[in-house]
C-alpha cells in the first residue's frame, strides 16, 4: 500500500471545489490513528481520490500527495495537489455495491477519513 489512498472532506467546510480553487492545500483536521498512520505512510506522487461525505457521499476528484512532514506523528501535514474532477461521481451506495471494495475499510470501517486503495480500486473511483 501507500501509492493511493481516499481522503474524506466535508463539503460544506472544504469541497473539492475549494481545492481546485486553492490549487494546492495541506490537509488537516484528521484525528484518527489509523488515519493518521495512514498519512504518514504517503509520499510524494500518491495519488488520492477525494470523496465528499454529507448529503453528497461520493469520489468527486483527484488529487496528488507533493509534500508530506512527519515533525510530529501525531500531526502529519500532507501537502496536495489538486487533479481533475471526476466526470461521474461514485456515490457510496455504488462503492457497497461493487465487490472490488468487499475488503475496503471503505466499507468496513465507515468512519475512518484517510482509506488506502488498490490500484484496480482507484482507477475504478477515478474513472480510468
């Protein structure tokens, strides 16, 4: 693992939208251990599918890890970049129903905001 993952944002404090507009961001605001070892196994060229939750629930866009600081492991700061918006979303319900996530903490472990992703997986919310 380590060269995709799925970074969960809620649209109404930070859309994919916002991260086209910024261009770039350092992402934050994640307090999960899992998650957070999981930011501090990224490296630079990890790519990353955004997935909006709220009342969207869906892989929206991609992104690409450019920095990543571990001064702290308890606060790891993930610089990205971002990608292209995806044409067609992949809600939630689509992502249950696929058995190419069967074994996903996508699935399994709803609450956890940083999700590692096969290669098949990535480029199936990616749209490639």
């Amino acid at each position: 693992m380590g060269d995709f993952y799925l970074m969960k944002t809620e649209p109404t404090e930070y859309s994919f939208a916002d991260l086209q507009k910024d261009k770039e961001t350092e992402w934050d605001g994640v307090s999960n251990p899992v998650a957070l070892r999981n930011m501090r196994e990224m490296k630079p060229g990890t790519k990353l599918i955004i997935y909006e939750t709220g009342d969207h629930k869906s892989a929206v866009g991609t992104a690409t890890v450019i920095a990543v600081k571990v001064t702290d492991p308890k606060k790891p700061k993930v610089k990205i970049k971002a990608g292209k918006a995806i044409a067609k979303p992949t809600t939630l319900a689509e992502i249950k129903a696929d058995k190419l996530f069967a074994d996903s903490p996508l699935v399994k472990i709803g609450r956890l905001s940083v999700v590692p992703l096969s290669a098949a997986q990535y480029k199936k919310l990616a749209g490639e």
